[in-house]
C-alpha cells in the first residue's frame, strides 16, 4: 500500500510529506521538470460530500493536503488542491438537526444531492449547494486555496463517458478484484476504544463508502448505476448491456419504470463509489490524498481503488490515514446526528489561525480534540505563548513550523487582531459587560495604563470570538452577574481578619489599579495579612497561605457576585470599577 510512512518524531510532518509528493510527482514525470514554472502541477486532492453539514472531522480531510500543498508551493512548485464535491451520490438519509429540514425529506432518499431541495429557507437553489456554501465560506476565511469540483457537472456534463465507458467494458476485471474482499471478513481491530458507527462516518473522507460496489445479477456484474429517468433515484438494476453498441438496459426497483439507453449519450448516472474513487485518481492525475481510518480495513475504498486505479491507467496517490477529531465536551462527531460542530461554528469563537493550529501541530494518524468548552482559554493560553516563544526564537523547530503554518501561507499572512489580548480576559469582559462596548472599551482600556487599547477595533476579530464563546457556550447559571447592592449581612457577619483583608485590598486599589497590578495585589494581600512580603514567591511561604488565599478570593465572589467562584479576580475589578467595588466591599 503506498502509504506515506508516520514518523513519531517531533520533526515537522508536513516538510516530511511534502519531500515525499514531490518525490513521488518527479517520479511519475521522469525529466518533465525543467523549472519549477513549467513542470506539470502537483495535484493533491481531497472528496467532501455535502450530504448534510460538513463538520470538523471532514474539515482534516481538507486540511491535510492543504498543508502540505501550501508547502510544496512554498518551495516554488505549482499545486492544484482539488476539492471533489461528491454532490451527484445518492441521498441517503435526513440528518437530525437541520434547521428547516423534516421528515418529509425522506421521499428524496436514493436521489443525486442536487436533485434534493434546500432546507427550508435557504437561498441556494438544492441541498449540496446549501451545504457546500458554508464550507467555501470556511475554507475562504483560513485561507485555503483550492480548484472545487462538481460531480454533478463532470457526470451529467459527459465529462467521465469515456471512463465509464472503459469501466463497462472492464467490468469483469473489477468484479474480479472486487470478488477477492466479498468473502473475507476483516481481521479484529487493534483498537484502544470502540469504533462506532458515528466514528466512521465521521472519519470517511471521500464519497459514500457505505454504498454498495455495483450490481451483479443473471446479466452479470457493472460497475456503473443509473438514476432513474421517471423518479430520479437510483434503485435501479441493469438487466442488459451491449459493450458494441453501448445500449443499456435497466429497471426501476423503486416505481418500475424501465428503459433503454445508448451509454455513450447517456449522462443520468455515475459509476459505483469503489470505482468512481480510483478512476478520478487517473483522470486527475492525483498525487496525494489522506483517507479516514476505516479506509485501513480489507475491501476499504483505498485498499480495493489502488488495484482498481490501474484499470484506468494510473495511480494511486500517496497518503495518510487520518484519525479522528473530537470536541471537548461532546459525544463523537456524525453528520447524521444534530448539533454537529462545523468550521462555521468553530470559527464563530476561535480565530482562523488557532484553528489551522490544530490541524497543523498534530500529525495525521493523531486525534485530537476541538474545544467548545472553558478548554478553548486554555487552548488560547498556549497558542498565545507559542506567538511568544516564536517572537523571541525560542520555539522548538516543529512548534515554530506549525506556527508558521497556522497564521499564514504561501500566499501572504491571514488577518489577525492587531491586540491579541488574552481570550481568558476578553470573554470574562464581555461576560460582564453583557454587549455594552462603551464599558467594554473602559475596562480593557484600564487593562494596561501604560499602553491603553483605544478602540474595540484593536482587540478585533478575537474579542468578538470570544463575546460569541460566552453568548452561546457559557450556561446561563454560569454567567457573571454583578450585585446591585451590598450584601449586608454577610458584611455584618464577618470576623475581625476578613475585615482586614478587606481593608487591605481597599487601601491598595488605587495604586494598583491595572490587570497585572491587581493581580499581585489580589494575591498578595493574604500573604501580608499573614506577615509575609506581598511579592513572597509560594517557595518562601507555608502551604497554609494557599488555604487562606482560596479563602479570601471566595470572599470577594460572594461580596460581588454573589457565588463561590467567576471570572479571575483582577479582571472582574476592573469590570466593576472602583468605586462600585468599594461600595460592594463595605467601604
């Protein structure tokens, strides 16, 4: 199997897969290459299928060759990315979920994709086109570049008739390879957890693996189904062809209708996915293309394609098998269940390049998970601390690629936010401020004194994601709600030591009154409440000074909000306000 070997080094994958397509590009064309402007185009090459949302676990299928494109078009060479829009499969059931979508979308089962009607509402003129436009829209905002391919316009268009010609004829061929999987059963899996159903959809990457390989019956086998010309689906059965002639007969299982076609005029109809795979191999010249996980198994379509692809007189690309991509906090992604994350969904609270981040840093065989959670501040922390360690050099190589990868590509750097200010801190400030930007703006203006942000502007697009992050992930009993008025009778019942540690804060708010200010204030004032300087570092300090620390912060929450814990502390002052905090605190 030509399958791009899978280093567990922590080298840069991508420059690894890129030295080995065009290697294999170069060996294809032996002495084409006379300058990198006028050797024949790479091809890489990914299939999405708009069967319903397209989601962040197909998003590797894209995101795979499109990094390692980027890089081979970084060192000079010409690259097609194509993206074949598996829009002419069959419609094979209604996803859960869509909004504007019901079960009377079921009387559209077995017809082409573009042959079924938009959800309700939408302004595209069939369910492919509904879909795809939400993923282009995606795609355009990281930055990738790519040549998009209808298969609805190549199949009905009789751009493939010479090749399902050539498929017809070598029908008995395919069937032959074919029939060496029909009978084996898959060996067991080595696998750390379960693989469901949900899992492998969500891993398939080109096409309709699900459906079957073609029709055999007492006409024989044939790799080719048409739609039906009176119900457009494709329950259908060829009952009769005649390779001279091409004329082809079939039957209707699903409204009986019957008919008789010349094949080569006939364009109402496709080849079966294990073949249509491989013949698209040969037709496009494809290099490199990844496939999911369950392309590993006896009978997959990779395994079968690449004995296939020499029927049609070419190749079959190099690639990996990617794994699975997760969401913190959620159950495994599938296209057919409802509240599926898409790239629209993830990049409406992350910013494009930290979600090219997690494409690029992790190599293909490795899952990984997507955060929807409070694990996207910490996933904001790291990536920020990355930006850091590449300003000043100290980034490892491979960290230093992935970076590189994730903010720009060959064609020039993506926009960014001109004040990456902290996630965790701007979706604390637009928890509180609750949409009002005027006080948006004060508080993030108070962040820094020194160096004040004077337009929302200078922390766009990242403070928006964030404010989007709180809006429609952050449980309403989770939100920040500042008191009204003072809490009287905790006031009135506190001790003698809770008062000071009050006094202490009040008397130093002033002269502290900035983000880092205010945290080594706030951290402080239990240390000098116990005796301790209030810049001693935990090494210098008893272990009860954490305990008394948890205990004074969960004070200040009661005091403010009314719970046990909320946004940090620094940032959830400089929200109140001084004089509002004082008045909170009993001053």
């Amino acid at each position: 199997m030509p399958i791009v070997a899978q280093s567990t080094e922590t080298t840069d994958w991508v420059s690894r897969f890129a030295d080995e397509v065009i290697a294999e590009s170069e060996r294809r064309a032996p002495g084409a290459k006379t300058s990198a402007t006028t050797a024949p185009d790479v091809v890489v090459a990914s299939g999405l299928s708009p069967s319903g949302p397209i989601h962040l676990g197909n998003l590797r299928e894209v995101m795979t060759p499109h990094l390692v494109a980027d890089e081979v078009r970084r060192r000079g060479h010409r690259v097609r990315h194509l993206i074949s829009w598996d829009d002419y499969d069959r419609y094979r059931k209604v996803p859960a979920g869509v909004p504007g979508v019901d079960e009377s979308w079921a009387e559209h089962i077995g017809k082409p994709l573009t042959s079924v009607p938009a959800p309700k509402g939408s302004p595209y003129p069939n369910w492919a086109e509904h879909f795809k436009a939400a993923m282009t829209a995606s795609l355009a905002e990281m930055g990738v570049e790519f040549d998009g391919i209808s298969q609805t316009a190549q199949y009905t268009s009789g751009v493939y008739r010479e090749q399902i010609l050539h498929a017809m004829r070598h029908r008995r061929d395919i069937d032959a390879i074919l029939d060496q999987y029909r009978t084996k059963k898959a060996p067991a899996k080595k696998s750390q957890k379960p693989v469901d159903e949900a899992e492998l959809e969500a891993a398939e990457g080109s096409g309709a693996a699900a459906e079957d390989d073609g029709s055999s019956g007492s006409a024989g086998y044939f790799p080719y189904k048409p739609y039906c010309g009176n119900c457009e689906k494709d329950l259908t059965t060829v009952t009769a062809y005649d390779d001279d002639s091409t004329e082809l007969t079939y039957a209707c299982t699903a409204c009986g209708f019957s008919e008789t076609v010349r094949l080569s005029e006939f364009n109402r109809g496709k080849l079966v996915w294990k073949v249509d795979w491989p013949m698209r191999w040969a037709y496009e010249g494809v290099v490199f293309e990844p496939s999911g996980v369950d392309h590993s198994s006896p009978g997959s379509s990779f395994q079968v394609g690449g004995q296939i692809v020499g029927i049609f007189g070419g190749k079959q690309p190099i690639g990996p098998m990617y794994a699975f991509v997760g969401i913190s906090g959620m159950a495994k992604m599938s296209s057919s269940k409802g509240g599926v994350p898409t790239p629209a969904d993830a990049l409406r609270i992350m910013e494009p390049q930290l979600l090219r981040w997690l494409y690029a840093r992790r190599r293909p065989n490795q899952s990984f998970k997507i955060a929807f959670d409070q694990e996207i501040q910490r996933l904001y922390d790291e990536w920020d601390r990355l930006d850091a360690k590449v300003a000043d050099g100290s980034a490892l190589p491979a960290d230093a690629a992935a970076h590189a990868r994730a903010v720009g590509t060959a064609a020039g750097e993506l926009p960014r936010t001109p004040r990456p200010l902290p996630y965790r801190t701007l979706a604390s400030v637009a928890d509180i401020t609750a949409g009002h930007e005027d006080q948006a703006l004060r508080i993030l203006g108070e962040l820094d004194p020194a160096d004040p942000i004077a337009s929302l502007d200078e922390a766009r697009p990242r403070y928006d994601k964030a404010e989007a992050w709180i809006n429609t992930h952050v449980p309403a009993d989770q939100r920040t709600i500042v008191r009204q008025e003072p809490d009287a009778e905790l006031l009135k019942s506190l001790d003698e030591p809770s008062r000071q540690s009050l006094r202490l804060l009040l008397d130093g708010l002033a002269d502290h009154w900035s983000l880092d200010g205010l945290t080594h204030h706030v951290y402080g004032v239990p240390k000098v409440q116990a005796g301790f300087p209030a810049a001693a570092t935990p090494k210098e300090l008893p272990p009860e000074i954490k305990t008394a620390q948890r205990t004074f912060f969960a004070l200040l929450y009661h005091l403010l909000v009314g719970r046990d814990t909320g946004p940090r502390l620094p940032t959830l002052l400089l929200a109140v306000g001084q004089d509002r905090v004082r008045a909170l605190l009993g001053e």
